[in-house]
C-alpha cells in the first residue's frame, strides 16, 4: 500500500463564488504543480464540472471524486460522492429537481459557468446554485446512501452552513462516512471542544474557490491505489488502510 495526497473539496468556475480562473483545465494542473493524487469535485448543488475534470485529470493520473457540495434544507453544507456516471446523474437529476427556482443574478452571486477543455463556455447555469434544497439534512444523506455514495458533512467547525451551527449539535443516529473540518482548524483541535466527533473518520481540505488555494489542506490516504473504493475502504480504517490528517 501507498501514501496518497488528497484534496477532497475544490470548488470550480460553475460555482457562483468560484474564481473564474477554476477551469478544469487550471483545476487540473494546478494540482499536478501541488503533487496532488486524487482531487474532489465539489460544486455547490451541481455536478456538472464532474465528467471533464475527470477525463483531464486522468490524463495526469490523478484520480477524481466526483460530487457536489449540497446545502440542505437548513443549509448545511455537505459533500456527496459517487462511484459511476449513472449514480452521479441521478443525483444530479435529484439536484436539479430540489432546487428552487430562483435564478442567478450574475452581477451580485457570480457566474455560474460550464467550460470546455479550450474554456469556452458550454453551459449557464441560471438557477442560484448557493440556494438551499428542498430536502433535509437526513434526506440527502439517505439518497446519497441509496445510491451507494460516500456522504460527508463538510466544514463542521464553521460558525456558518455547518451540522454544528445549524443542527445545534451532532446527531445521535448520525450517518456519515466522515467529517470535515476546514483548514482554519486541526481533527485534534476541535475534538478536543467537541469529543463526540471521535467516533468519525475526520479529514480537512481545502475548499478551494480560486486556484492557489488548491491542495493548502489536504489528506493523506494510504491505499492499495486511488480508487473510490479504496476510499471508502480507508475510511472505515479496513486491513491497514487508513487516513493521515498533517
Ligand atoms: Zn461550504
Ligand atoms: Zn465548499
């Protein structure tokens, strides 16, 4: 088994708030410059950025989990993956059918843009992407579930769009993979003032918005070789693997 460098939570140029130098293209080689093996693709509420930086970033051999970061209806932020296209188009059909009409202002939130590999733009989203969804917390985390997706809330050390600051506290029957904590904080740190994160894997990233902010908090997974199973697998702490937070 190996050491693997990952950076789980990069947000793109589809992201209202992402830096319009997030191509795919930038994302990509971006983090082959920071010796990144597997980056996460982690959009507010949509996926649409997924298949190309996958594609580029195979190229590279570096490896792609694919996702969302989705604001539930308490505005919790969570990231959601998947293992294949069909269950990543489900949920982005789950996605587009929670979201709620209500449109874009580019001028005020920012564009919401899908680009190709030359960065012309193959794609406008009009609806407000930083908008909650209709589904709850327990909800989504059921539908990423079902369809055999790896659900992690994110930034929970967050005064804003956390478990923490907007459930109040961590939920008994709780069911994630992992929790987050952003790179304003340590696992140690924060545990230390709320111990009953303990019982979960915790990993950091970066939570990246613009290109240099990209693998400045990672997570090291040790892995028999980057694949979502082998994650998965690492995060339950299966047969010697397991994840290193610096
Ligand atoms: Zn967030
Ligand atoms: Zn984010």
């Amino acid at each position: 088994m190996n050491f693997f460098r990952a950076d789980l939570h990069i947000h793109t140029v589809l992201s209202p708030c992402g830096d319009l130098e997030m191509s795919p293209v930038n994302i990509v080689s971006e983090a082959t410059m920071k010796g990144l093996d597997i980056i996460g693709i982690t959009d507010h509420n949509t996926t649409r950025h997924c298949e190309l930086i996958n594609k580029l970033a195979a190229e590279k051999g570096i490896f792609v989990m694919q996702g969302a970061e989705v604001t539930t209806k308490e505005e919790v932020h969570c990231l959601a993956f998947f293992e294949n296209t069909d269950a990543l188009k489900k949920f982005q059909e789950f996605l587009d059918h929670n979201l709620p009409e209500i449109m874009n202002d580019p001028a005020k939130f920012g564009y919401q843009v899908q680009v190709d590999e030359n960065d012309n733009v193959v794609y406008e989203e009009k609806k407000l992407l930083i908008n909650a969804i209709s589904k709850s917390f327990e909800e989504t985390e059921a539908f990423t579930h079902s369809m055999n997706g790896i659900f992690i809330p994110a930034h929970i050390n967050r005064k804003k769009n956390s478990i923490y600051s907007q459930l109040g506290l961590l939920p008994g029957n709780l069911n994630a993979d992992a929790l987050e904590v952003s790179k304003a904080t340590t696992p140690e740190q924060f545990a230390s003032i709320h111990p009953e994160i303990n019982g979960f894997p915790l990993i950091r990233n970066s939570d990246a918005h613009w290109p240099g902010d990209i693998g400045t908090a990672f997570t090291v997974f040790f892995l028999k070789k980057p694949s979502f199973a082998e994650i998965r697998l690492a995060l339950k702490g299966d047969n010697g693997r397991k994840i290193i937070v610096e």
